[in-house]
C-alpha cells in the first residue's frame, strides 16, 4: 500500500471515529435537553443532531456517514422500535448514507462542488433545507416500507421530520458561521 493511500485510509478511519464521537453526543445531549419536542417516536421538531450530522457529512462525506451509520446501531432499535440484526444494520447505514446522498444532491443542484470551494454563506439554508427534504423523505418512505402507516401518518412524519431536521441544521450553522465571523473579527 502506498504512503498517499495509507494516509487516505488513516484519515478516513479518523474521520468516521470522530463523527461517530460526535453523533452519539449531539443525541445524548440533544435527549437530555430537548426531549419535549417530540412529535412522534424518532421525529423531533427541532433536531440539534440533524445539524451536527450535516456539518459531519459536509467535512468528512462518506468516512463520516460511515462513523454516523455505526454509531446509529446503538440506537435505532430503541429509538424507533425495530427488531432483527438485519433491519437494524440496513436502517443504521441507508439513514446515515441517504442523508449523504440528499446533502450531494442539494448541492449538485446548486452548482456547489462537494470540495465546497464555492460554499457561500447563502448557500447554507438551502443545504440545510434540501438536507432536509431529501433525508426525511428517504427516512420516512424507508420506515414505511418495513412497518407500513397510513398515508395521511406518513405525510405528518414527514413534514414534521423536514421541519425538525431543517431548524436543527440551520440552528447549528448559523451558530457555527456567526462564531466564525466573530472569532475572524476578533483575530
């Protein structure tokens, strides 16, 4: 293995150990502060973690959806009630992988590259919202495919889903993009 390659590899494990660091965090704190805006099992309406997943997906990309899809074994049993090694593996890696393949897509159709060398800070709400739509619709039809729910449940999730994981993400950036312009000011 060559020194470039094992470097590649050697950052990408570091990466997936820190998101999957990160991830359990944001939702152990997130649980402990901000239980009461729950909507339905697994559905917040204002999702601090949806944030935290965003900025790890931003950076790291597929090494981070790695880190995040691992760290979901420990808990989407609990959280959303599923059984069976297998639909616990499948629903920890397509949540966290199609969370990636929405946050791609946004910016592929906004003309940003995913090296992110033309992010502007108007960029960031609709990162935020397509994430947002993509990962919920994903989640929701994904969900409803192993346990089905009437029609009218599933366009409530939903929307509910799309509304908690865009406040949570926007939440996170723009506290993160106002630190950064005030860390710039003061240095």
């Amino acid at each position: 293995m060559s020194a470039s390659m094992m470097e590649r590899v050697v950052n990408g494990v570091l990466i997936a150990v820190t998101s999957f660091i990160l991830w359990l965090a944001s939702r152990s704190l997130h649980e402990s502060y901000f239980s009461e805006v729950q909507f339905a099992m697994g559905i917040d309406l204002f999702h601090i973690p949806s944030g935290i997943r965003l900025l790890l997906l931003l950076i790291g990309g597929a090494a981070a959806a790695t880190g995040i899809a691992l760290a979901n074994l420990l808990s989407v049993e609990a959280e959303l009630g599923i059984g069976g090694s297998a639909q616990i593996v499948l629903a920890s890696f397509y949540t966290a992988f199609a969370t990636l393949f929405s946050l791609w897509l946004t910016l592929r159709i906004m003309g940003v590259d995913r090296d992110l060398k033309v992010l502007a800070p108007r960029h960031l709400p609709w990162i935020c919202l397509g994430t947002a739509v993509g990962s919920s619709m994903f989640h929701n039809v994904f969900f409803s495919a192993i346990a089905p729910v009437p029609l009218a449940s599933l366009a409530l999730n939903t929307l509910a889903m799309i509304a908690g994981d865009f406040l949570g993400s926007l939440a996170v950036v723009g506290l993160l993009w106002g630190a950064i312009r005030l860390i710039r000011r003061v240095f």
